[in-house]
C-alpha cells in the first residue's frame, strides 16, 4: 500500500483526481473505525474496547475479539510507527493466557454460551495495526511463537480506508509444507483410502500455494485457511467427495450443479457462502478461479 497510487473519476471534466493518503489525526480514530466495522475489516467479532487487565498487570488492551475459527484475538492501533507495539501485543497476549476463564466470561456475556465454550486456546491472535513498521519489526513477528499479523492502514479522502497486511505468522500452528502434506495425506488415506488423500493434497497445496502468509487452522470439524481473514474452509472426506467453502459472494458465480452450490443461509462447517464440490483432480483445476477470486477477496 506505501505504493499504492488511488484516483477518482471525475466523469463531468472527463479527468482523474488522485485521492492522497494520510494518517489519522489521532490513534482514537483508527480505533473507533476498525471496532465499529471490525467483523467486515477483519473478521473478527467484537467483544470490549480498552479492556482493562487489573491493578496488579496495570494494562488496557485496545481491543478484544473472537475470530471466525474462534480464536482469541487482542487487536493493538498505533498511529504512525511505533516500535513498541509488537511487544506491548505480547505483553497483553501473556496475560490473556493467564486470564482464559475471564475471557471465556467476556465471550459469553457478549456473545453466547456455545462460543464461549468453542474458544480455541491453541490460537490466540494478535493483531497489530498501525501507519507503518520497520524492517526489524517484521523480522520481529518471524521469531516469537504467536501468531502475528501486522496491517498497514491508510485513509484516504474522507470515505476510504485502506488496510494491507505486511506480515502474517500462524506461530505454534504453523507446519513445513511437508508435514501439512503427510498430515493432510494420512487423515485423508485413514478414512477414504489412496485417492481421497491425493485429492486432499491437491487441495492442500492449491490454497496454501496461492501466495504468502497462508495460515492454517486446524478445527475439529474443517480446516481454515486463513489471510487476515478466512478466504476458505476444507471439510473432512465424505464417501466420495471433499467439501471446500469460499468466501465468494454465489451471486458472482455461475453455479454448475454438482460442483458449486449457494449455501447462504444454510448450516453448515467452516465459513463462506459457496459450497465447491470436489471430486476428481479434475475438480481441483477447474476450482483454481474460484480459490483465486476468494484469496483476493480476503
């Protein structure tokens, strides 16, 4: 986004006006944006703004939240660059896993008893966004255990914001691509033999290979491949077949049966509105579009 050059029509002199980016007037700013709009901004539900951890800890977390796969997520705004935000983060995160009980009573007081008792503990996120970061800043999120996202913001005219994700780090949850293939492979060829776990495979290296900063999370009922936000969801085998759901508006697409489906509305695992049908390695070419389109949506 630093490159970023953003313009507006101006249909009636048949010119282009570029709209300047620019920071917040205050650090407050960017905070009440992203915590009105937090679900759409960054998929994140929220939960309590300057939440504080107690007289002995003395801190305040700008904000709480539970992500999409529902994993605890302290989200820290700095106005400009600041050094000291990654470590204020972790700071934070430490105390959140100290204090699980607290949160879950959060989780359920806002939201409901079933997220409060789904709240995957082997993720916590933080989420650190702020004018801009160092060099060493991203090198910084590469060597700590946590997971880690760091997002560039930009405000641009008096309508606009612009957010660009500079680093992702999934920590503890992060896998060789090797091991995510044996793993994915295994669960694969235990429930529906050799071609299921080739399938499976492919999949695998479709979504985690479309660019940097894939991060996977692994739920007892599908797998979340996630950039900032959840861009799809890989179900377990079914007899003859895999289930991938995107973040693809359905209206966008010309559904075929037997292949794509609009599941709005309907229940299921995992997150996203189009349901994607795979059956062959065949299905797997055929789907790159789709994984590509909600990739970029995400």
């Amino acid at each position: 986004m630093s490159g970023l050059k953003l313009f507006r029509t101006d249909t009636t002199n048949s010119g282009m006006t570029e709209v300047a980016p620019r920071l917040a007037e205050a650090e407050a700013d960017v905070q009440g944006l992203v915590e009105a709009h937090m679900e759409t901004l960054l998929g994140v539900r929220f939960l309590a703004s300057e939440y504080s951890t107690g007289p002995v800890h003395g801190g305040r977390i700008d904000s709480l939240g539970l992500d999409e796969n529902g994993s605890p997520v302290i989200v820290e705004y700095k106005r400009g660059v600041d050094a000291g935000v990654i470590n204020q983060g972790l700071f934070y995160l430490a105390w959140l896993m100290d204090h699980r009980a607290e949160f879950e009573r959060l989780v359920c007081d806002r939201l409901e008893v079933t997220a409060a008792s789904q709240v995957l503990w082997s993720g916590p996120r933080l989420i650190c966004i702020a004018g801009d970061f160092t060099r060493y800043d991203v090198h910084a999120v590469s060597e700590h255990r946590r997971s880690i996202d760091l997002v560039r913001y930009r405000l641009f005219g008096s309508d606009l914001l612009g957010l660009e994700t500079v680093a992702s780090v999934s920590g503890g949850m992060q896998v060789s691509r090797r091991s995510r293939r044996r793993a994915v492979a295994r669960v694969a060829a235990d429930d529906q033999g050799a071609s299921m776990a080739q399938l499976a495979r492919a999949v695998d290296d479709a979504l985690c290979g479309l660019g940097d900063g894939v991060n996977r999370v692994e739920r007892k009922t599908y797998r979340a491949y996630q950039r900032l936000r959840n861009f799809a969801c890989l179900c377990p085998p079914q007899r003859s077949k895999l289930l991938v759901y995107l973040k693809v508006d359905p209206k966008d697409v010309d559904l075929v049966p037997g292949f794509t489906r609009d599941v709005s509305g309907l229940g299921h695992h995992g997150t996203g509105d189009l349901e994607v049908q795979l059956r062959t390695p065949r299905d797997v070419e055929r789907a790159q579009e789709l994984f590509r389109a909600s990739y970029a949506a995400a």
